[in-house]
C-alpha cells in the first residue's frame, strides 16, 4: 500500500491523473451525504479524467459534498468548495493528517451516550471540528446531515452497523489522503465565486441542492435554502464558465423548468435506484444531467445516457443569461483554509 501511495503521489506531481486500477480502489469518499454522487462516479469518472489528462485542465467542485466525482476522477489540480465549513475542514484534515484523524477517530466508543455528547460538542480548532464531522457522519442515523435553523447539528444516533471503523480498515482515509495530494485548493463559501476561476480546458461539477420549482422552499443542507433564484444564478455562472472554455456538468432533478435555464447544454435522464427501501413515485427519482461542452462533442457524452434534446440557439442562451444577470446578487469571495491542519494531541 505505502509504495502504491509513493507511485500514485509521483504521477499526481507530473500532471496525471491517477490509473483507473488505483482508482476503483482508493475512490471511495470518506462521508455519506444525501445526494452524494458514488453511483454516477463509474460512468463519469473515467471521461473527466481523459478529459483532464489532454488538456491539462483543473477539476472544479463547487458544492463538494462528500466529493464522490472528484475522488473517483482523482485530478491532479483541483479546487474544491462547500458552503459547509465543517465538511471542508473534514477533506483538509483528511489531506494534511490523516493518522491523526484515524487516531481520533478510532479513541471514540461508538455508543449513543458518548454520541450525544460529541453531538452537543462545539469544538472551535480546525483538526476538533474535522474529527467531529466525520466521526457525527460515520455513526449517525442513515448518515443524514441534518441541522435544525440554527445550524446546529440534530440528526439521531445510527446504531447497528454504522460504525467509523470501516474507513481505516478498508484503507479510505489512506486512498482519499492519496487523491488529495495532489495541488488542491480548499475554499469555503458560495458556488458562484469557484466557478468564476473556471478558464480553458478545466471541468466544473456542479451537484448543487436540488430544487423543486413547484415549492417555494427547496432542500435544506445547514442553515440556508437554495432557492430558484440560486438555481437560475447557477445557470449563468456555468455559462459563462463556458464562454471561457471550460466544460461544465450540472446534475439536477428532472424538473421542466430546469430544462428550460439550460438551453445550451445537452441534457441526459439518468435513471437513480430508489434507495433505502423508500417508495416514490415512478419517474420522481429521475436526475438530469446537463452538459456544458465548447467543443460540442455529442458523441463524447452519449456513453453516459440518451442525449434528448438539440442545443438551443445561442440567442435564446443569451436571453436566458441576461434574465438572471438582471438579477444577480453580490457574492462573497471564498475563505481559503489555514493549512495544513494541525492535530490536537490528547
Ligand atoms: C447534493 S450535495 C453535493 C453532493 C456531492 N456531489 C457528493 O458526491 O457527495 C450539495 C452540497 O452543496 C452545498 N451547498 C449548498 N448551498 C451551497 C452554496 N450556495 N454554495 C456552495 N455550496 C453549497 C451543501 O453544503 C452540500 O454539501
């Protein structure tokens, strides 16, 4: 394993991306989060890696979740963000100390006392704070991130299996460390600041909250609400990330209007499991796929479903463009992390 990590490390420095055999083995991310995108990692993976290897491009995540695309794609530059401060503390501690984190990690008995005590905990060292989230995220109910509108975390024990265990013994903190060793930017803050470094050649991921636009609230991660407003706004920041070169991938929930603010992207049904024994309606499970591509290479992308529609005008993109620029709030630049991570010996 450690000369495996040497030989994966040397080629991330030369500019590559990492094989597909050490991929399928080290890609696992180290969280569960709702949405997180593992089961699209297989088909998707390998095309944003060829991708990266000719053009020599960065990986962009802007809603970085637990990473699923990013550490099955394993780039050798990337910049990776989350409004979650926690979660982005989480892969930066993963990066800089990964024993440490195991140690602590591995020092909790996974109980539901000892559970809703690390839960009340508001640790404020960057390293505490990582370990919290992880450990939270490995032991909770269905690895749920659920916050209440303090954004505190509220979510229920897991008990049974739900354990931490598996990410030392199956060697996931050592094969993400891997992946993230190569020239990695991590920012907290909102999406639109992480696209905007999008230029020529890069790829951007862009697996944001999704949006029901037939509720006027949409899907809680922490304290605030991605509105319609923050999905048209999306739109147009992967626009014009594309005006600049860059290719663009959004994943969203099937919904029409969706359809409608991407007018130049190919877009493709992807047909989700349904998972954890829950019963939806046919159909609502669906997922687009949204393909922001310079080059407009269909043939690229079909392998990843049915491409359904023609790309619309260029004029009825710009129309759609300078709707949301109309209204398009001021963002905030993004906070770098302080790295590296300094553990917190006990
Ligand atoms: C669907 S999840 C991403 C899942 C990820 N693709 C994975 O594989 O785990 C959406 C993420 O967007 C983050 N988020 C929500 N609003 C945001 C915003 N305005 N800017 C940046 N990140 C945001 C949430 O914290 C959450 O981690």
């Amino acid at each position: 394993m450690v000369s495996q990590a040497v030989g994966n490390q040397a080629q991330i420095k030369e500019g590559k991306t990492q094989s597909a055999a050490v991929v399928q083995e080290a890609c696992k991310p180290f969280l569960r989060w709702a949405g997180g995108k593992r089961w699209l990692a297989r088909s998707l993976a390998p095309i944003l890696r060829r991708h990266l290897d000719t053009s020599g491009g960065t990986y962009i995540e802007p809603f970085l979740g637990s990473g699923a695309i990013f550490y099955a794609t394993a780039p050798a530059r990337a910049i990776l963000n989350d409004l979650n401060e926690d979660l982005v503390l989480a892969h930066a501690a993963v990066a800089d100390v990964p024993d440490y984190l195991v140690k602590a990690l591995a020092s909790l008995p996974v109980d539901r006392e000892t559970y809703n005590a690390v839960r009340e905990l508001a640790p404020k060292s960057p390293f505490e704070r990582a370990v919290r989230m992880i450990w939270l995220n490995r032991t909770c109910y269905g690895g749920i991130h659920r916050t209440n509108k303090q954004g505190q975390f509220n979510t229920p024990y897991g008990g049974g299996s739900r354990r931490p265990d598996v990410l030392w013994r199956e060697g996931i903190v050592e094969g993400c460390a891997q992946v993230l060793s190569g020239d990695i930017d991590l920012t907290v803050g909102d999406f639109e600041a992480a696209i905007d470094r999008a230029g020529d050649g890069d790829v951007v991921f862009c697996d944001p909250t999704y949006s029901n636009p037939n509720r006027d609230h949409f899907d809680r991660y922490g304290p605030s609400v991605f509105s319609w407003a923050d999905q048209v706004r999306l739109s147009s920041a992967c626009r014009r990330a594309l005006g600049r070169g860059a290719t663009v991938i959004v994943t969203n929930g099937a919904y029409s209007q969706l359809a409608e603010i991407y007018p130049d992207a190919y877009r493709i049904t992807l047909k989700r499991a349904t998972s954890m024994g829950v019963r939806r309606k046919a159909g609502t499970d669906d997922e687009y796929l949204f393909i922001l591509d310079p080059w407009k290479r269909r043939r690229k992308w079909a392998g990843l479903g049915e491409i359904e529609n023609r790309l619309k005008q260029a004029a009825e993109a710009s129309r759609v463009s300078a709707l949301s620029e109309a209204r398009r709030p001021k963002v905030q630049a993004p906070r770098a992390i302080v790295r590296p991570i300094e553990p917190v010996l006990d």
